[in-house]
C-alpha cells in the first residue's frame, strides 16, 4: 500500500488564497472602526469647544447693558458693572477680552479653526445680537460627513435683558 501523508499544492494555494482574503477583509474592517472612532472623537472635541464659546458669549451678552460696537469679526458690549467686554474671531480663534484682563483668553483652543458664516460672525439689530460661527477640527481631521460642508454651524440670536436698564 502506498499511503502520502501532506497537502497537493492545490490545496495549499486555496488555503493561502482563502487567508489572504480573510486578512485583508479583516484589515479593512479594523481601519475603518478606527476611522470611525477617530472621526467621532473629533466631532465631539470640536462640538464641545464651540458649544462652549457659544455659551460663553451667549450668557455674557444676555445680561450686558449694551452693545458699543459690532462689526464681522468682533463684538463689544458693556456689562451692568461698567466692565467692557471684547469677543473676537482671529485666526480661526475666538477671543474675549475684558477692561479687567491684562491679555485675552482664547474660548476655542488650537485644535478647532473657527469661521465666521460667509465671513460674518457678528451682526447686530438693536438690542439683538446674531452669532454664526463654523467650527472644524484645525489638524485636517474631517467632520464634513456629520456636518455638511465647511464644518459644524452654530448660530444663535441674543437679546439683551438688561439693556433698558
């Protein structure tokens, strides 16, 4: 009796060829979840930063006395004890800076770019204030597909309270 122990070549080429697409098909799965979660966690760092400066600056000119000034790109307001309050978009960075403060604080940090809606981030009627800002990830990571094009929009209207007073 002549028994062979061992694999033809056929079926070693087919297991190879069946590892080869179990290996690449995992591959793919695990770039793409972490794609996925890296995309997410930036969604939710550049959500957070904004929602903050929003809030910020939302609350501050809720209970200011009045607005001084009010282009594009800056915002400046009374407070009701007498404090000049400044909010400025440069170079992709939200800025406030106060009569008080020696230097401005940045709302938004380096790792979100900030815009202004078509170039405007303050626009003012009366005692009515509109703040709309796009904010994305400023290392290239893309929030676009959530987002729609040009990054996550906020946009808010303010009325002061306290501006008859």
């Amino acid at each position: 009796m002549n028994f062979r122990f061992g694999f033809t070549l056929v079926e070693i080429l087919v297991a190879i060829g069946l590892l080869a697409v179990i290996g690449t098909s995992t591959s793919v799965l695990l770039m793409t979840s972490l794609r996925g979660a890296r995309k997410a966690t930036a969604i939710a760092m550049v959500k957070n930063e904004a929602e903050f400066a929003q809030s910020a600056m939302g609350q501050m000119v809720r209970y200011a006395k009045s607005i001084t000034s009010c282009s594009a790109t800056k915002l400046d307001i009374v407070r009701l004890n007498g404090d000049d309050v400044s909010y400025q978009l440069t170079g992709g960075v939200i800025a406030s800076s106060s009569s008080k403060l020696s230097e401005a604080i940045n709302l938004t940090s380096d790792r979100v770019a900030v815009s202004g809606c078509t170039g405007t981030m303050f626009s003012c009627s009366g005692n009515v204030v509109n703040v709309c800002f796009t904010a994305n990830a400023a290392k290239g990571i893309d929030v676009t597909d959530t987002a729609g094009s040009g990054g996550i929009k906020f946009d808010s209207s303010i009325t002061l309270r306290n501006a008859a007073n």
